[in-house]
C-alpha cells in the first residue's frame, strides 16, 4: 500500500542491516554453506511472510537457530539430508495451518506469551551490558544464564563496570541518546529525520567515532575483539 511505503522502506533498511549478516552467521557458525543462509532468509523473509497472510506473522533468522541447525547437520552427517529434513516440516506445519491446529494456541493464556516476551526482552538488554560497555570479548555472547566460561549473566555484568573501556561507553550512550532524540515529533516533521534511519545513522556514527579516536585520541580507540570479525568469503566455492 502506497500510504506505508515510507514506513515500510525504512523498516527494510533495518531489517537487511540486521538480517543479512545474521543470516551469514549462522549459517557459518551452523556449518552450513555459507549462501544457504542468505537462501534461508529469502524465503523466510519474503516467500514465507507473502504466503502466510498474516500480518503478525515474524519469519526471519535468529540465532538460537545455530545449535538446532549444528546438530542436525552433524546427526544427519548429510546437508542434503537435512535440507529434506528442513522441507518435511515445512509440510507439516502447512497441513496444521490447514487443519487450524494454530487453534490449540487459544487455550494458552495471553500473561504466559506476554511474560516470554518480556524475559526475552530483558535477557537481551542484560546481555548487551558487557558489549556497550566495551568488556565482553565474546561478540555472540552466551543466551544463558550461566555462561560457558564460568560465569553468569550478572556477574558479567559486574565486572564489566570494574573494567569498561571509556571509547566503547562513550558510543553507546551517544548512540542511545540519539536513538530517543531521533523519535521526537517536531524531529520527526523534518524530511531528513523521517526518511533515515535512527539505527542505520548510530551504526555510521559509531564508525565515524572510532576513526575519530584513532586520530586524536588513541586510548580510546576501539580495536580487536571490539570490531566485528569479517569471515573471508570464497566466491570461487559459492559459484560451484
């Protein structure tokens, strides 16, 4: 519809700032051809959200995939086996739609879905913590509570206070400053502010921030484990 499309346009810069590398990485980290994750968000994202009808409908990647699609892949000891796998359910989840099995979902109270919903939201903030305050050295982090390395989500979060890097912070606050600004009705009125995106300009900005330190503040800048890692990417193998 004409009247969303300046809605619309915006969310899908977003959303392929945000889905493209995710979908790359897991595939990546999933052991699996690396395209095959920009196939997967293809489908999800546009065959599966055209042929659904729903417009509540969220179909895209997410990276509690990566350990479902690890074991798959390593159990079936076959790719192409799991690609089966993969269109198998496919099938079966279309058959329920079409027996309206979603049915069964109404007899799950709504506090139980709301409640999911906000732990999510929380465990996500309280894991961005140690990242915004430059200290976490694992750029995926750890969906647990308790963490592979010993410790656990409030622990992390403890002693990345204790041992923050001042570059890193100074990103992040300016990022979340802007973020609420950007939303501001008489901003808002301003072609510039409502055609671009608040996190497509934040994600500039931070970049920009960092060579800025390299230039004039060294002890600030933000280096190694701090930059997102590139994998190198053999397009001779893609193309085979």
């Amino acid at each position: 519809m004409k009247q969303y499309f300046k809605y619309d346009f915006k969310a899908s810069i977003v959303l392929y700032l945000v889905a493209l590398p995710l979908c790359l990485g897991i595939s990546l980290a999933s052991n699996a051809p690396i395209i095959s994750g920009v196939v997967a968000g293809v489908i999800g994202g546009i065959v599966v959200g055209f042929i659904s009808g729903s417009h509540t409908s969220v179909s895209g990647p997410a990276a509690g995939l990566t350990i479902i699609v690890l074991s798959g892949i390593s159990e079936l000891n076959n790719f192409n086996g799991f690609l089966l796998s993969v269109i198998l359910a496919g099938v079966i989840q279309i058959i329920l739609a079409k027996i309206k099995a979603a049915v069964i979902g109404d007899f799950i109270p709504n506090v139980v879905i709301s409640g999911m919903l906000v732990s999510i939201g929380l465990l996500m903030v309280l894991k961005q913590i140690p990242h915004a305050l430059g200290y976490d050295s694992n750029f995926e982090g750890d969906d647990a509570f308790a963490q592979a390395d010993g410790k656990n989500t409030f622990t992390e979060i403890y002693e990345a206070i204790l041992d923050f890097n001042m570059g890193a912070l100074m990103i992040a606050l300016v990022s979340l400053i802007i973020l609420v600004v950007w939303q501001h009705k008489k901003l808002q009125k301003m072609l510039f502010f409502n055609f671009i995106p608040s996190q497509l300009f934040v994600v500039l900005l931070g970049i920009g921030m960092n060579y800025f330190y390299q230039k004039y503040f060294k002890q600030l800048t933000l280096s190694g484990y701090h930059l997102s890692n590139v994998p190198k990417i053999d397009f001779q193998t893609l193309r085979q």
